[in-house]
C-alpha cells in the first residue's frame, strides 16, 4: 500500500511516541533563568511534552550555579531527589560516589552516544564506567564580548593581547565608557582570572595550575604575574559591579554602557534573545591573549535514581532526547555554545559558533583545550572552592598584594585537597 504523507507521518509519530499511559513526570533543576538560557531550557520542556511526558520545573537562580548545588544536596539528602539535575565535571564524580544516581547505559547504548560525542566528554558522564549523566553542549569560556559602537567611539580597536586590552580600556574610560562590564560575584571573578591565567601562564601551566594543583605553579612568579594583571583590570570596571549579576553586565555591553565584557558563550544567548546579530551589532573575540587557546566548560545533566515506573520512562526519555540532533541544534542555537555531537549539520550556526566549534577541533590537537576551573571541570568543588576565595578576596581587596596572594593560593588549595 502506498501511504500519503500525512497518514506516515502520523504512524510514525504513533511508534515513537510512549503511549499515555506510560507518560511520567521529570523534575529538573537546573539555574538557566536569564533570557537566553530559559528560553533554552524551554526547548527542552517543550521536546519532551511532545512525547506525552510532563515537565515540573525547578529552576535555581543564580549564575554558575552555586545555590542551585546547595538547594540540590538540601533535597537530596531528605531522600526526594529530583529525576535529573544539571551537574557538571568532577561533581558528576561525587554525586556518583554517594550513591544517587542510576545507570543510563541502555539509553546510551541505543542513542548510539559512544560514537556521536567525543571521549573527552563521555569518559566525565560515566561513573565507574556507566552513563549517570548526559552532556548539553560545549561552551568557551575564553571569550570577549564588545559593542562595536562603543569601541568605534573610543577610537579603539578589538584587543587580541592583554597589553592592547589595558590600553584599549584606558581610551574607552577617558571617553565616558565603562571599558568592562562585570559582576562582582565570585564565580565571575573567576572567570576573568582564569581567562588572564590562561593567557600569562599558557596552556600547560594552566594545567599544571587548576587540574594537577601544583603548587610551585599555583605559588610560582607567573601566578604573581596572573594576580597583578588580574588586580589592574579593577581600574576598569564599574563602582556599581558588586553582586551584579552576569546577564545584567552583558546587558550594559548591549544597550553600550560598557564596551566589553569577559564571559563564557552563554552571554552569546543574552545577544540572541535580545535580537542582536554577531559581527553587527557585537563582536566574539578570544579573551585577550587566548587565541588558538580553548577553555571549555561541558553543560551536563545527572539522572537521580527515582521509584516510580513512568517516571522512570520520563527519565529516559528526557535523557534521550538531550542528544537528539534536532534538539542539540535549538537548544545550542539559543543557549550560545556548540553541540556537543561532533557530527552536525552546522549550517544554522553563526560565525562565533562556527569559530568556538574550530577552535574547539584544533586546540584538542595541539594541546590548548583546557578544562574551566571557574566552572568546575578542571577540578574537585572543593579545590575550586578554596581558589574562588582567595581569587574574590584578592580582588576586592585595593591594596592586596600578588606575591601573597600567590602563596595564599596555594596554601587554599593545599588545605582543601
Ligand atoms: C553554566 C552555563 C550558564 C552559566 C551562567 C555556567 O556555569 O555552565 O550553562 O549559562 O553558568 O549561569
């Protein structure tokens, strides 16, 4: 028999569709509240309630993600998880070794996932050599924002090094800009300290520094360096920036306050949902001095070991879904970074997307993809607990001293490991 298209549509909509009676409930934390991120995140609502399942949203606001962890280990530990929480890096590792989260192997094993995303990712979302989690993206870290009417004003031009940066600030703040929009909010101190780290101490002392914790280079004269270069940029932020948060700071790149702003690829979303086009309206440059450097920062989602049945068969369909193609183009269309499939139609993308997904192949040859410290791949929570504090007080602290924080930071490091 020869079928029409819509009566093949329609049966093939009703083999991949659970029937009703196998639809479930996921409750998924996760602290995607900006513009760019919840539209994002709704996607993902929308791509499983299209397969009869239900969405209850528990949403975390806060960039980076700190209270989002702390409200997840409240709910965890009263023994009433959620079905699925967006964890990433090493904390995957320790919510595994706790004994929360289930096996995904078989959803793995049909996605094909193995053979889709690269090693590099899939060896993280494993714990003791089984799926416990499912990878969203990739996002750059390494990134400068800038409004190009702002720099044109100052008569400046992009920066490639940290020396044309300082300079470049300087002329923006004797025209009347603010030259870097900023939250003062100790993941994004980070942030920009990791971004300067990256440049001065080069990829493998970065990961010497942030992934081995060595403590020559975390107390060495190039993390002097990092600090006074990292305690100059203060000279250029705003008075108002303390507990500012992040999409606030790419607003005021937006509406050209400030002229740049050092941030991860999810400020791209903040551009894309305020209809702002890249190369017109603003520029994605690699952080001064970071160019053919790649800092990465994998968005996952963990799975809860849950009772109910059909809730389980939500679970699993959401963590199949997570790798569908047509949902890692939407999602990563409006969240600002690449899919973490390596075998993607690109076409949609734009050029910033396009530069992060080379740079992204290139520097895995060459040795310069490193893992964010500042967002919790390159090492323990804790570790980067103890840098986040020394690195926050260093930079509200005017007459703080390098050297010292330098030692302070090793010795942080040393104590929480
Ligand atoms: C996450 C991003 C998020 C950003 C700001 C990062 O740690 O990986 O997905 O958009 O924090 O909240």
């Amino acid at each position: 028999m020869k079928m029409n298209k819509t009566l093949l549509t329609l049966s093939l909509a009703a083999a991949t569709l659970p029937s009703l009676s196998s639809a479930g409930e996921v409750e998924v934390l996760h602290w995607w509240t900006s513009g760019g991120e919840a539209k994002s995140v709704q996607e993902l609502k929308a791509m499983l309630e299209e397969q009869g399942h239900s969405w209850k949203d528990f949403a975390v606001a806060g960039g980076g993600g700190e209270s989002a962890m702390t409200v997840l280990k409240t709910r965890a530990v009263s023994g009433n998880p959620p079905s699925a929480a967006q964890i990433k890096g090493h904390d995957i590792q320790e919510w595994g070794g706790l004994g929360f989260l289930t096996n995904l192997d078989d959803v793995a094993q049909s996605g094909g996932w193995d053979a889709s995303v690269p090693s590099m990712v899939t060896d993280v979302m494993k714990f003791n050599g089984e799926y416990v989690a499912v990878p969203v993206n990739v996002h750059r870290v390494n990134w400068l924002w800038a409004n190009p009417e702002v720099l044109k004003k100052a008569g400046v031009e992009v920066p490639k090094t940290l020396d044309d940066f300082f300079a470049a600030a300087e002329k923006i703040k004797a025209a009347g800009f603010i030259p870097l929009a900023h939250g003062g909010q100790p993941w994004q101190d980070a942030t920009v300290f990791e971004a300067i780290a990256l440049d001065v101490l080069g990829s493998d002392d970065y990961r010497k520094a942030f992934v081995d914790l060595d403590m020559d280079t975390l107390s060495g004269d190039k993390m002097v360096e990092v600090f006074t270069k990292f305690q100059k940029v203060h000279d250029y932020i705003d008075a108002n920036s303390p507990g500012r948060d992040w999409n606030v700071a790419t607003s005021m790149v937006i509406n050209g306050e400030a002229a740049m702003q050092i941030m991860g690829d999810w400020a791209k979303g903040e551009f894309t949902a305020a209809g702002k086009v890249p190369g017109k309206d603003y520029i994605c440059a690699p952080a001064p001095g970071t160019d053919g450097q790649f800092t990465h920062n994998v968005d996952s989602f963990a799975f809860f070991e849950i009772k109910d049945e059909t809730n389980v068969a939500a679970q699993k369909a959401l963590a199949a879904t997570i790798l569908d193609k047509k949902f890692q183009e939407v999602f990563n269309l409006n969240k600002g970074s690449i899919p973490v499939r390596t075998d993607m139609d690109m076409s949609a993308f734009d050029q910033c997307a396009l530069d992060s997904m080379a740079s992204f192949k290139a520097t895995a040859k060459t040795g310069d993809l490193v893992p964010s410290m500042a967002h919790g791949m390159s090492t323990t929570s804790y570790a980067q607990g103890a840098i986040y504090d020394v690195v926050t007080n260093f930079f509200n602290d005017p007459k703080a001293d390098p050297k010292e924080a330098a030692q302070k930071l090793a010795k942080a490091v040393k104590a929480a490991i």
